[in-house]
C-alpha cells in the first residue's frame, strides 16, 4: 500500500485543491473518456493479458533450459530489469539452480555492444538458452540485429549452415522454434511472418504504448520464469482501479503527485524532477521512470527534466549540487518502510534505522534549505506493492499530460533517428529481415495508370489469398510515369504553372497506385469521397481541405446519397459516421491547408486537390506529401514517381512529324506513321529519378515491367535520366508482361518482337529475363469488338499473337529469354488480365 507524506511540501495541499478545482476535474473527465474509449487500456490490463498461455509455456519451457535471455532495447529491456531487480536478488544468476527455486537464470540484453554481446556468450551455453526477442513491430534495428546475429549463432551449433535449402529447412525450423519466443504487436507483421514459421508469439496489445505496456508480456514472460508471481501482479491492477478516476486527492496519489509536480513547474520554476529511492532494488524502476517521464511529457517546450540517485550512496555524490543554488528541482523520496531482512550492526542499531536516520538527515537539511520535497512510503516490496507504485506514475504522468495539454503517448521526434539510421543501413547493406532473409523477395513493378495498377491489384489480391500456404513474403515497390497531363490533373498543373510559377507533379497516377495498394477496410468508401468532382465555381482560394471535405460530405451524408457504399462497407448506416470522423481524425493536421488559386474550383477532384495542397503547404516536400498520402490509405509498399521534374513527353513519328503531350500521343491526335521514339518537350532540362528510385533499383531482386502502353506508359519511365544506369548495375531478373493487344495509333500493327526489341533496346545490356504472354485468343462477338474499339485504354481489338516462327525468332535473338504464356484472359475482361497470369508470375519469383 502506498501512502504520501507531505511535510516537507513548502506549500499546502488544500492550496492545490483550490487553485486547480477546475483543472483537475477536466483531467479527469478528458482521462475517464479515454478509458471508456479503450484509450487507456495500460489500466485493464488484466482483462486483456492471457496469463495462462504464458504460465503454460514457462511450465513447458522451464525444464528445457538453464537460461533466458531477453532481447530487446531500453523500455523493453529495462522494465524487465526494473521488476527483476525489485522482486528478486541483485545477484540472482548467481545462485545456485536449487537456490533459484529450479528455475532458468535471467539475462537482459539491451545494447549491441559487441563488449557486453562477447560478455553474454561467456557465461552462456547456446544449447541449453531460450531467447525471447521483444519488439512490437519487428523494425526495431538493434533487437532485429541481436535477433538475427543469435539466431545464426544457434544454427551454427546445431551445424546447419544452409538453412533455406534441402534437409536442412526443417531442421532449422524445429531448431529456431525451440530456442525463440517472440513479443509483438498483435496486428503487425512481424507476428504474422513469426507464425509462419511456426514461432511462438506473445502479443503486445496495440492499444497500450511502448513505455506503458509493463503489465503485458513484454514483462511478465521473462519474470514467469523467475517465479514472479504474474497473476497476483495483474489482480493489483484490478484493485488500483477503485479510486483512479476520484477527484479526491485524500484518495488519489497520482492525481496529488502531479498536481505538486505541475504546480512546481509552472509557477515556481522548477525544471528538473530527482527521483530518491532510498532502496538500491529500486534504481532500476527509477530509470524506467525517467523514459516514462521524458518520453510522455518531453514536448512542446516542457523542460520538466527527470534524474535519478539511490539512497544512501548518492547524498556522497549528488546532494551539494541540491543544496546550492540554482533553486531548480523538485525531490520526490521514495522509502521502504519495511525490508524482510533485519541486520543488526550492533545491539543498538540496525541497518534499517540508520538508512532512517540518514533519510531523516536529508530531509530536513534539503528542507531549511527551502527545497521541495516529498515522500512515497512503500509498505514493502512485493508483486501488489510494485503494482500499485509503477501504476500510480502511469496514471500520474498520464495526469500531467491532460495539466500540460500534451499527448502522452507519443513521441515524434524519437522516430526521427531511428528513420535515418534505417534508411543509411538500407542504403549501404540492404534490409535487416529478423527471419529467413533468402524468403524475402523485393518485386519493383514499372509502369503508369490502368496497367500497372491492375497487375498490383490482382498480384495483391492473389498474395492474401495464398498467404497461408505461401512462405515467401514480397515487399512491392511501384515506380509510376509522371508524364501526365489529362484532363483535370492538366488544369492543376496548368494553375499552379500560370498563377504560382511552381511545377505541380501530377498527381493522378500515384492516387490510382495508392488506393491499389491500400489496406484499409474503408478504401472504396475513401475512393468515392476523394474521386468527388465539385461543381463549384468559386476559386480554389476560397476553400480549406476542411471547408472541401464539408461540401462533399453535406452532399453524400446528409442528402442521402450513399447507397451505393452498403456494397462496399458492411452496416453503412450505422457506420458512416465513424468513417466520417475518422477521415476528419486522419486529416487532422491539414484541415485548414489552402491552395492559393484563382482558377475555379468547378472540375476539379477532391483527391488532386488535396494532394496539391500538401504538396504546396509542405514546401513542396513530394516525398512528405506521399508519406502523409500513405498514411492516410495506410498503404505498406513503396509507391515512387519516376521523378519530380517536369517530364512531359512528345512523340517523334517515322516521318518527322511531332505529336506533343502524353494525352495527344495516347488518346487524341489522330496519326498514321509509326513512332520513331518519344522524348521530353524541353531538351534543354532533362528530369532525373530520384534518390528513392536508386535506392529501391538496387534493393530489388526482379523488376516487373508492364503491361501498359508501350511508348506514354513504360518508355515514359525508361527515358527518365540514369533509370536505365541503375538497372543495369542491379542484379535483378527483367520479368516484362506484354499487352495482350496492340493500341491504335501508339502501337498500330506491332508485332511481339516489335514491343521485345523496344524494351530490349531501352535495357541497353540488361535485357529481358522472362517474356510473360497470353497465348489464348479469346473469341469476341461484334458487340464486344465494338465495346474493345469504344474503350480508351484501346481504341483496337485485334489481339497480339505468338506463333511458333516468331517465338523462336525472338527466342534466336535474344539468347537467354524465357517465354511463359497461357490462358491470361477472358473474353469478358477484353484486354485485362487474370489472376492465372500471377500464378505463373510467382512461379518465377522463387
């Protein structure tokens, strides 16, 4: 049981009830909300952590090895630490197995430091150690690193060298299963990819944040096997409930405790919070303290700064600096009032009275010195006493949080090295995979608008569909043509040229891409509101993405105009709100971004509209307007524009004549001489790809080419300054998917090998890999060659055929070409492929 000791305050706590009446009863409400919300799941933790799979396995487990590790980085780590330490002997590893009860020692790997790993390898057998790795999304470089490094190092003493090939496999699986648990997040893909191969995963739920996640099992697993008595932890957590949402600070510690440390830093001044256990078991708890205090409230210009000192040792140390000026800390004690072990120096005194007395010392010198100060009593150190500590600092800097107005469970800017760190290793060693790496295939799909976008929906499509069965995973990446300018994406781009004299990207085909590749459950919900063409005629200026976002969803929520949707989302009625505010939640930080445009709104789509206004208000960052883009679709592959650079085409034909604009070449002009080649409209400024580009280029183990119009859809990318450079320095195998049909005008009258010696020709030395093909000519009733003739992808309904003479003629001259064809469509689907053409797609990919 905890109690609070206020003597040393300099200041009243009636005081505080006074002067924070009315803060604290919002915090309370805005904390109460949270709760109701699933928001504060930290505090209901014994409702959602399964102790019994966790018992279960130790039981299983605990006999089968001499030692556990724990892989994982600071909080991960640390927490485990924390308890450990508290709860069980500082040199507990060092007792003997009977000593220890019969259970495993505990180890605690928290830094790649090849010093302490070299330590760790000295006191352990490999064989006779279970590894529990611990990281909620599987990204964590250094765990992944520690993961895989030991990973290898078992494989070795079990001499299985080849462990993706032959008998070996099962072997290494049988092995891996045996020496590994993990901890992850219950929805990511790190689990996923561990179940596949059959790991034991242990969920952290995603409702609770990293550093409040200690009553999951990120802790309890490892302190399972110590004997830690987890039930009687997760039955504290019950009990604590009773009085957390109380508005009486007689009953409620955490809300008390930060009322003072709020009060101490906003009006007196008081910057830096010194954390005094007066029990070395606890300094541990203190440094998870510290992460939990720095992390949650380390924002927004707080400089609440938090430090640590274990009692007795640090008044040597540490309490000159507290008694002199600046005047600048808020000392917060801790003591145990009662230790179990009582020795005696002599016959007066013991150990227990003399840490009393010096504690009493301190106190009040700190004290005549005009220094705040506080006590937390602990009545002893057990599982419901610790429970009850570590829960009352959650629910206190929690508390804070809602007094400083700050979210306290995030931390944006921890994100921001560890973002550079994996794209520098990404760079320069490829991607850190935490299973079997060689399963791993990077696919780099290459084209524009309806083809690529069709091949990426069924390849997708198919993927999920097989995910059980299938053990390799593919990371996609899709580079897209910028050469549009049709129709609405022209008149953007046309504005943002005449009124801002700034180059506007075109949009149009990375929205396609996007919503192709998105997960979310509401994504043909989300492509009907952002596909909404306005009808408008007021200037762009006038409106906020906000202001946008209420005149479509006046329209479609509140005329009723969505019936449509009840296909795509299951109890639309009862949902659409959500979806509603949920859109709005997601959106939340560019509601209010206008576009500086006089041109009229009428014409224009939702979707290219916001993606121009990000592009504007983020200083015209298209690599954070993409971000924010595949956040908001939640879409998990790399989508990438072939450049930034203004790229509009023009295509020179066989007798000289020039047809400018993408749209022209593919849909308008009217032409009967053949292309010759297409190029850029302005020589003299030769767009380039981007880094992002190379760096994918390099990383991919095929790239997929196609289909797509020959000349506006794949060329448009090949003529692209240094793409064709980093292709040929790539190991990728060329894979290219051949029209089923030629297209009038662009392609009237071409031949297989006429598109082979085209791509060929743009390959320099690469060259293709595999041909993939339809070799089955569906037969088409005269309303279907009409409907193929009227179709704008087309405008043509004679298909491509591949004879037995062309076959080896193309086979002839390009010696190392592999040609797979079969039944890829259907007479209904005209032109577009099936999913056998994904079968057979993957029967390459191996």
């Amino acid at each position: 049981m905890l109690n609070l000791n206020l003597d040393n305050l300099l200041f009243s706590k009636w005081f505080l009830d006074l002067k924070y009446k009315t803060k604290k009863t919002q915090a309370i409400k805005n904390l109460k909300e949270k709760f109701d919300n699933n928001k504060l799941d930290f505090l209901r933790v014994d409702e959602i952590v399964d102790t019994k799979k966790i018992n279960d396995f130790v039981k299983e487990k605990k006999w089968d090895f001499e030692n556990i590790v724990v892989l994982g980085i600071w909080g991960s780590a640390l927490w485990t630490r924390a308890i450990m330490q508290a709860l069980k002997w500082k040199y507990y590893n060092e007792l003997s197995r009977k000593k220890r009860l019969d259970n495993p020692k505990l180890y605690i790997l928290d830094n790649i430091d090849p010093f302490e790993i070299d330590n760790l390898l000295e006191n352990i057998k490999l064989k006779e150690t279970l590894f529990i790795v611990i990281s909620k999304s599987g990204w964590t470089i250094e765990t992944i690193s520690l993961f895989n490094f030991f990973k290898n190092q078992i494989l070795k003493k079990y001499n299985i060298f080849c462990p993706l090939q032959g008998k070996d496999a099962w072997k290494a699986e049988r092995v891996l299963t045996h020496h590994f648990a993990i901890v992850a997040w219950e929805n990511s893909n790190f689990k996923k990819d561990c179940q596949e191969n059959w790991l034991k995963v242990f969920d952290i739920p995603e409702s609770i944040g990293g550093r409040f996640s200690v009553f999951t099992s990120v802790w309890l697993l490892p302190l399972a096997f110590i004997w830690v008595d987890i039930d009687r932890i997760l039955k504290s957590v019950k009990n604590y409930r009773k009085n957390i949402f109380s508005e009486n600070s007689n009953e409620n510690i955490a809300l008390l405790t930060a009322m003072i440390n709020y009060h101490s830093h906003m009006e007196l001044w008081k910057n830096i919070l010194v954390l005094f256990p007066y029990a070395t078991n606890l300094f541990y708890f203190w440094e998870w303290y510290k992460q939990l205090l720095a992390e949650s409230l380390g924002k927004w210009g707080l400089w609440l700064t938090p430090n640590t000192a274990v009692w007795v040792t640090d008044q040597h140390s540490q309490l000159q600096l507290y008694y002199d000026w600046p005047n600048d800390k808020i000392l917060n004690f801790i003591e145990v009032e009662n230790f179990w072990i009582y020795y005696k120096i002599n016959s007066q005194i013991s150990f227990k009275e003399l840490i009393d007395i010096e504690k009493f010392a301190t106190e009040k010198s700190i004290t005549d010195y005009n220094k705040i100060n506080y006590t937390l009593k602990l009545e002893k150190l057990d599982e419901e006493n610790l429970s009850e500590l570590i829960l009352m600092y959650e629910t206190q800097i929690a508390i804070m949080a809602e007094f400083f107005g700050v979210n306290a469970f995030d931390q944006p800017w921890v994100e921001i090295w560890k973002n550079i760190a994996k794209e520098k290793i990404k760079k320069e060693f490829g991607e850190l995979n935490y299973l079997k790496n060689n399963n791993t295939k990077n696919i780099t799909f290459i084209g524009w608008w309806n083809g690529q976008s069709w091949i990426l929906n069924l390849f997708k499509e198919y993927i999920n569909k097989i995910k059980e069965t299938n053990p390799i995973k593919y990371n996609i990446s899709s580079i897209v043509a910028m050469s549009d300018d049709w129709r609405t994406t022209w008149m953007l781009m046309k504005a943002f040229h005449e009124e801002l004299w700034i180059h506007l990207p075109p949009p149009g085909d990375l929205r396609r891409i996007l919503f192709t590749l998105s997960n979310s459950i509401y994504k043909d919900f989300f492509s009907i509101i952002f596909n909404k063409t306005f009808e408008e005629n007021e200037s762009i200026w006038n409106y906020s993405i906000i202001e946008l976002f209420n005149l479509i969803s006046k329209e479609l929520f509140e005329e009723n105009k969505l019936e449509d949707l009840k296909e795509y989302v299951e109890d639309f009625v009862n949902k659409k709100w959500k979806i509603y505010e949920l859109l709005l939640e997601k959106l939340a930080g560019v509601l209010y971004y206008k576009l500086p445009l006089k041109t009229s709104l009428k014409g224009h789509k939702f979707w290219n509209i916001l993606m121009a206004s990000l592009y504007y208000n983020f200083d015209r960052n298209y690599e954070k307007m993409l971000e924010f883009m595949k956040n908001l679709l939640e879409v998990n592959s790399e989508v990438l524009p072939i450049t930034i650079d203004k790229a509009w085409i023009k295509a020179i034909l066989e007798d000289w004549k020039i047809i400018e604009t993408q749209d022209n070449i593919s849909n308008v002009a009217g032409y009967n001489s053949a292309i010759e080649k297409i190029d850029f409209l302005d020589k003299n400024n030769t767009p380039k790809i981007t880094e992002n580009i190379k760096k994918t280029i390099k990383n991919s183990d095929y790239i997929i080419i196609g289909p797509g119009d020959l000349y506006t859809s794949i060329i448009a990318n090949f003529i692209v300054e240094w793409l064709t450079d980093e292709i040929e320095k790539s190991d990728a195998k060329i894979i290219y998917v051949l029209n089923a049909n030629n297209k009038k005008w662009e392609t009237t009258n071409y031949k297989v090998e006429d598109f082979v010696n085209k791509i060929n020709n743009y390959l320099w030395k690469k060259k293709i890999d595999y041909l993939i093909w339809n070799s089955v000519i569906p037969e088409l009733s005269t309303e279907q060659k009409q409907k193929f003739k009227n179709d704008i992808s087309v405008k043509w309904w004679n298909y491509l055929i591949l004879n037995e003479d062309i076959k080896e003629n193309i086979i002839k001259n390009n010696k190392k070409i592999k040609i797979i064809s079969w039944e890829y469509i259907n007479a209904k689907d005209l032109y577009r492929y099936n999913e056998n053409l994904i079968k057979d797609l993957l029967s390459i990919l191996k």
